[in-house]
C-alpha cells in the first residue's frame, strides 16, 4: 500500500513528462530515486486537491529544470516523453477489459485502504482506553460497548486524515457518513461505567462485528499514468532537453556531486549545495556564462559580495570552447598519434570561486 | 627599407615605459595605482609589477601586481580546521602559562597576486581564464627578499588564486579573492 515506506526499485531509464515545455515527475518513486541516486531534487508544484488553497504545501508532481532533465537523459538515466501526445494515443487505444481491470485494481486498493486504516482506529482507540484504564479485554467480552470520552474521540478523528494519503493517489472519502458500524449506544450500557459521562451523541464506538468492510469507503484516484499504462516507448527522434547557456556550469557542478536548487533568492542561476538541501548549507551562488560573454565586473562585486555575507561562494564558470575542440581532436587523434590524450586533457569547463577579500 | 630597423625611434620610451613596453599605458598606470593603494592603504610590502608570465615568459594579459599582505589574506577552511586543531594542542600544552588566553591561531602571510582591474571594464571567462593559466600558484620570490628564509609551501594552497582589485574612478579599490577552479567557502 505504501510504497513510500519501503522503497520500490524504479527501472532506468524512467520517463520524464514532458508537458508544455515543463518536465515533470509524477511517481513519488521516481522522486525519491533522482534525489538519493542522482543529486536531483526538483520543485514540487502540484497543489493538494483537497486543499487548494493551501498553496505553500506542494505535492507532486516534481518539475525538474531542463539542465537537470537534459542530465538525466545524457546519463542514460532518463528520456523524455511528450506526455500530450502519449496520452491521447493510449487511452484511445486502450482496451476495454485493460480498463475494467485497472478500474477492478483501483476499488481493491481503495477496500485495503479502507481496511488498514479501520486497524489504526482501532488501535489509537485501543490506546487511548489503555490511557484511560479501560482496558480492551474487558470491552471485548461486553460487545464492545463503551462510552468513549470526547478528548480520545476527537483525537483520533483529527489523526486519520494524515493517513488518507498514499504514494497510491489522493483519497477521497466517501462523503455519505452512513456507516452502520458507528453506532450510538444507549444509556443502559453506558451505565456499565458510571464514571464517564452518559452523553450519548459523542460516545460512539465501533462495532466489532462489522468492522473493516463498511466502514468508510474510499476511492483511490491514481496520479501516475504509467501504470495504468505501460511506460510508453523510447522516442529516439524526441531530442535533448533544450537548455540554456549556463547548462555547461550546472553540469560540471552536478557530476562533482553538487545538489541544485534554482538561484533566483540570490541572484544567480543555481544554488549549489555540498548534499541534500536539506540538511546542508549552499556552498555556491553559481552563474553559468559563455566562454566570450561579457560580464561586468559590478555583478561580480556584487554577487561575491552578497555571497560572502550569506556564507557561499559566488561562482561565474562556462564551457572553455578551445579546450573542447582540442579535446575532441585529441580523442580523434588518439588512434592514430596514439599520444595519452587524458594527460594533455585541458579543462573543458572552468569555474571561479569569488569571495570577499575583507581588505 | 633595410635602414629601417636601425633608426632610433624619434622619443625614446622612459625607463620606466620600457619595462611596460608591452602593454597599453593606461593599464600600466592601473597596476601602479594598486600597487600604490595596497602599499600605502593597506600596508602591503615587498611590492611588484609583473609585465611577463613566469611560467612561459610571455607577455601577461595585463601587468599583474605580486606582494606580501600584513597577515594572511585567505585561509581554506580546512587548513583553518587544521590550525584550530593545533592552536588547541598548544594551548592544553602550556597550560600553566595562561589559564585565560584564548586560541592563538599561527597563520603566516603568504604572496598574492594581484588582478588590478578598472570598474567599467568588461571581462568575459576567457580573459580570466588567460591570466590563470600564465600566472604559478604563488608569486616568484623577489630579490629583495632573499634574506628571508623560504618559506614550505602551503600544502593547502592547491588551486590559483588572484586577489582581483577593482579600481573606480574616485580611486575607490575593492578586493576579492578568485580560485581558480571550485573552491568551498570559508565559514566567516
């Protein structure tokens, strides 16, 4: 049910959805695969449908920058999916019973669902009793009757929402609260523990008997489209990402190891950071430039400046064009001077390290 | 035609112009203007204008200033750990000398060069990346300074750095440290 919990290996290359020139992720898997193996963490955009509102809380999906989508695919990582394209051929092509099973797939996962979630009520309200010196035993042998206090009753509803969210999709709750496992009992029974409060509108309690399989229902809405669908085929004519002139920077930094976010808080193009973002601070405020790109020499007061304050580095770097082509020389040279092309390897891509002198 | 190569040129460059003869006067007179800040502002010694490349002997993109700062100008934060480190030891050897000193961290100053650069100048990463690759890691001994004991080399100092002054026109002068490479920051 949670493959969040456990991770699930995810097969490479993954697709990337390509939707209106913005690459997405939307398998938390997937996700979580790029940010432990590949140093990339993306942005989350999507909002909560639930919670629309909430905007400061995104979810998937992952939208990734075209330098870290274009770096995936050149490590054979990844390839890009026009997922426009994909979608509407496969669902028109898609069969009727193929449909059936995954809509059959869906109510299965949604009963699970259901039933794990009826087990955690179960057991928080068995804590809370034990809390409470009620123990379950005793509750057991008198058909489940107790006059629940309203402190643990309302706890446990406030809990279960967190719970209604899997890796599955977003679950939508039945709205119709017509479950007959919730019953009210009387006072007769109540009177069986005269130490709690006899308000029989709140003290509700389960039915053992009929517990699991009536209770709420809920309706799984898969935010993946592989599966239902296969991963859709290796388009060899879909092309690299187009990225822009700072890409050469971003991928040297990233095969060094750094992890990126965008650098727009500092004025830069990337953040760079020594680990994941979250438990590091970042180390470079990095500006990608065209080997002859003009730059002046204020921005690098400025940004090394401000870099310096914030405890980074800023960096101005670019792909030196002259060491690329005598490296590619080289390499076709290589065979027939055969001389060691990695000793007279020049650095393709330069980087520089800016920082406050404090004269 | 052939006497062309003997005739005297009709003004004799200064002395001091024939140590520049290669590069432009204004970016000759920018090195002396930083050359001259350091030394008076900032208190800088064993001051000097390099016109040629000590590695290949070719003109410098631009005359580079080479000196000695009053106390260390840069220190990578992992030596700084090492010097911490050692401060500590010192301090827990002789601890009967002073109870309440704080940490003596021992960094000796190292050369430097200098990048002089005008404010509204335009560089692109080529240029910088010529001046890297024509300057050694630190600056040539002088002559002046041969009374002083060579110093080991910092085995820290692995990548080039320049300290890029830019001057502006009210003569303003800001400095900056530029490694040559990825270098992490310091924790100021």
């Amino acid at each position: 049910m949670a493959p969040s919990a456990a991770p699930t290996s995810v097969e490479e290359p993954f697709p990337i959805s390509r939707v209106a020139d913005r690459y997405l992720l939307f398998s938390i898997d997937i996700i979580s695969h790029c940010r432990r193996n590949h140093n990339i963490c993306g942005m989350l955009v999507g909002t909560i449908p639930n919670l629309s509102q909430q905007n400061i809380f995104l979810g998937i999906p992952l939208e990734v920058m075209p330098e870290e989508a274009r770096v995936l695919v050149e490590r054979g990582a990844a390839y890009i999916v026009d997922d426009e394209e994909v979608h509407r051929k496969a669902f028109e092509e898609m069969s009727r019973e193929e449909r059936l099973e995954w809509l059959q797939e869906m109510d299965r996962r949604g009963e699970e669902l259901t039933k794990s979630t009826g087990e955690l009520k179960e057991r928080r309200k068995d804590k809370a009793l034990k809390e409470k010196g009620l123990r379950r035993e005793v509750l057991e042998k008198s058909e489940g009757s107790v006059a629940d206090s309203p402190a643990s009753e309302s706890t446990i509803r406030d809990d279960s929402p967190s719970s209604t969210e899997s890796s599955l999709g977003f679950i939508m709750k039945g709205s119709s609260f017509s479950d007959t496992a919730w019953s009210e009992i009387g006072a007769s029974e109540a009177s069986l523990f005269e130490s709690a409060p006899p308000s029989p509108a709140l003290s509700v309690v389960v039915n053992s008997a009929s517990k699991g399989t009536t209770t709420q229902k809920h309706f799984v809405t898969p935010t993946t489209s592989y599966p239902p669908l296969p991963n859709p085929p290796q388009d060899p004519e879909a092309g690299l990402p187009v990225v822009p002139k700072s890409y050469p920077l971003f991928r040297y930094l990233h095969s060094l190891g750094y992890y990126h976010m965008p650098g727009l808080r500092f004025g830069c193009h990337y953040n760079s950071y020594p680990g994941d973002p979250l438990r590091y601070h970042s180390h470079f405020a990095a500006t990608g430039l065209g080997w002859d790109d003009e730059f002046d020499l204020l921005d690098v007061v400025g940004g090394g400046r401000l870099a310096t304050g914030t405890k980074k580095a800023y960096m101005v770097g670019g792909e030196d064009v002259e060491a690329v082509k005598r490296n590619k020389a080289a390499s076709q040279g290589a065979g027939l001077f055969f001389d060691e092309p990695s000793k007279e390897k020049g650095r393709e891509t330069r980087a520089f390290s800016i920082e406050w002198a404090a004269l | 035609m052939t006497s062309l190569a003997h005739t005297k040129p009709a003004i004799a460059p200064a002395p001091l112009q024939q140590s520049f003869a290669s590069h432009l006067p204004q970016l000759q007179s920018l090195a002396i203007q930083i050359q001259h800040n350091l030394e008076h502002q900032h208190r800088w010694a064993d001051l000097h204008v390099h016109t040629h490349s000590p590695l290949t002997n070719e003109p410098l993109p631009r005359p580079l200033v080479s000196g000695l700062p009053p106390q260390r100008i840069y220190i990578h934060p992992d030596e700084q750990v090492e010097l911490l480190k050692e401060a500590d030891r010192r301090r827990k050897a002789d601890r009967t000398a002073a109870e309440g000193a704080g940490l003596q961290v021992k960094a000796e100053p190292e050369r430097e060069w200098i990048l002089p650069t005008r404010l509204n100048e335009k560089w692109t990463l080529r240029r910088l990346a010529e001046v890297f690759d024509a300057i050694t890691f630190v600056p040539p001994a002088p002559d002046t300074a041969a009374d002083t004991p060579d110093r080991p080399e910092n085995p820290w100092r692995t990548t080039k750095r320049v300290l890029l002054g830019t001057a502006d026109s009210d003569s303003t002068v800001v400095y900056y440290i530029v490694h040559d490479g990825v270098v992490k920051p310091r924790q100021n």
